[in-house]
C-alpha cells in the first residue's frame, strides 16, 4: 500500500440502474472497485510515514450492454464524478520480511442516471475502504505489494432507488501491485484484484466473485515524465444469486484503454493523469472517464 503509488479513485457504485433487469451482471451492473483506478507505481510502497492522497475522477455511459454485448434498446446516461481523500501509514515494521502498512478511503461521490427520461441524482460519502499491506522492494526497479483492501457499507442505500451511493454488502479484496519502473526507459504497472462480495440483505441478492486488473505502461523520458497508455481488464468469474438462485447467462465483462501520464517535481509533489474508454463490454454500462491523482507532501 503506498502513498505515491496504489490508487483508488473515489469508490463510484451504481446500483439500481437496470430497466427490467436487462444488461446488469452484478447487482446493478456495479462494482466496489472503480474499474482503471489505479496508474504508475502501483507496486512501489514508499517509506515509513503518513501520506495523503487526493483522488479525482468523472465517467460517463450512454449505453448499456446486454450479454451478447450488443447494445439494450433504451434512453440511459450515468454520470459521475467523485473525490475521495486516502491517509496511508507505512509503519517501520516488518512482517513476512515486508514493509507493513495500513490504510483508509473516505470516497464523496455525485451520480446521476436516467433511464428513458426517468432520472434521479445523488451525493454525499460513498462505501469506504481500509486494509493492511505488505511492500517488497526487489531491486531498485522492481517492487511489489501484497494486500487486503476491506470494503463498508457506508454509503447511502434504499433498495427502491434508481441510484444509491453505496453497495450495501461488505466486500474482501486481496490484491497485488507489481511495478516496474526506470528513470529513462520502460515503465510498467499492474494491479491484479480478486473480490469476494457479501449478500445484500436488503435485496437477498448476492454478485457474483470478480476478476479484474489495471495496467499502465509507459516511458520515462526523465525522471519526472512518463507518458504512456494506461487501462483495466475486468470478467465476473461465478454467477450471482439472487434469493438462493443463480443468475444465469449475467457475468460481467470490460475492457479500457487510454493515454496515461505521470509528472513528479522530484520534491514529493507528484500528479498522474489518465482518459480510459471501454470496450468488449457485456452486462454492463459502457463509456469513459478520466481519472486524477494526486500526492500530497506532508
């Protein structure tokens, strides 16, 4: 877990946005995560010390995709925007010869979603996060992380909503963050999760488990630029229940890419940006967003 380095964009959940069911895997066709989140350095853990990281992140959809990933004949748009703020603590302790640290996301979100000319909108906190990490430090290139990010069901929730802040379930993460960096030269990232998702005991529905990763690969051209090309890979791995019945034919899977970059002023002050757009989309929303990040020295 790291201050410059593991992301988070603001936890943006959407639940309730299906017309009749149609093109949601998950329920709702959400996640905890927030899909191409993370960006550069994402394995790289920085020394003992308190970090602040401020997250800012907007992503639009006017479609959604059915199984077959064609497109669900229906009127939709899903906006959101959020901000949310990470306070990282790497201890100087050590265990199972990693560094060991703890960290916390406290997510602010506004989301937005009409379905054929019905909307509804709303903000405040979303669902936060907090877990334990391990960092490894191979060589002065390559550097790994080993967490479990907890995620609570903090967030605003009315089953009878179009839209909820939160997903009402509480989710366990395991995770591992590799970074490959240099100076100059080849830059690489890549974040592998695993989700394990609660029943939501306001619906007795229960989404499936998830696979995803985000990768960026770039090029140093100093040690205060890369640029490059950033994304994720997302594929729902078993089926929801709902009632005690599997969901069939309803597994979710995405695709993003985009333009990434990453500029450090070398003095503790570091900022990443990043566009990524969907594709190979099935139950689920498709569109883009643009993700910031940002280091704040303390």
């Amino acid at each position: 877990m790291k201050s410059k380095k593991w992301v988070c964009q603001a936890l943006v959940v959407i639940t309730a946005i299906t017309a009749g069911g149609a093109a949601c895997a998950t329920e709702g066709g959400g996640s905890i995560y927030p899909n191409g989140a993370e960006n550069y350095l994402v394995g790289d853990m920085p020394g003992p010390g308190v970090y602040v990281l401020e997250y800012l992140s907007g992503y639009s959809a006017g479609q959604l995709r059915d199984n077959n990933g064609n497109q669900v004949p229906i009127d939709f748009n899903l906006n959101v925007t959020a901000a949310a703020t990470r306070l990282i603590w790497i201890t100087d302790q050590t265990l199972f010869g990693g560094q060991f640290g703890l960290h916390a996301i406290v997510p602010l979100v506004n989301v937005g979603v009409s379905v054929n000319s019905t909307g509804q909108t709303k903000s405040g906190l979303g669902d936060v996060t907090f877990g334990p990490g391990l960092g490894y430090h191979v060589s002065e290139n390559l550097h790994y992380v080993f967490a479990v990010d907890i995620n609570a069901p903090t967030g605003e929730y009315n089953k009878s909503d179009m839209v909820n802040l939160g997903r009402h379930y509480w989710n366990a993460e395991p995770l591992i963050g590799v970074t490959y960096k240099q100076p100059v030269g080849i830059n690489a990232d890549l974040k592998m999760m695993y989700d394990f998702n609660g029943r939501n005991n306001a619906t007795d529905y229960r989404s499936g488990q998830e696979l995803h990763a985000d990768y960026a690969l770039g090029w140093g051209f100093s040690k205060n630029l890369v640029v490059g090309v950033g994304g994720y890979a997302y594929q729902q791995v078993t089926d929801d229940t709902s009632g005690g019945t599997t969901v069939q034919t309803n597994r979710g899977r995405t695709m993003a890419i985009g333009p990434s970059m990453k500029y450090d002023n070398g003095k503790g002050w570091f900022f990443t940006l990043k566009y990524e757009k969907e594709f190979d989309v099935k139950n689920r929303p498709e569109g883009g967003g643009l993700n910031v990040k940002m280091n704040i020295p303390m």
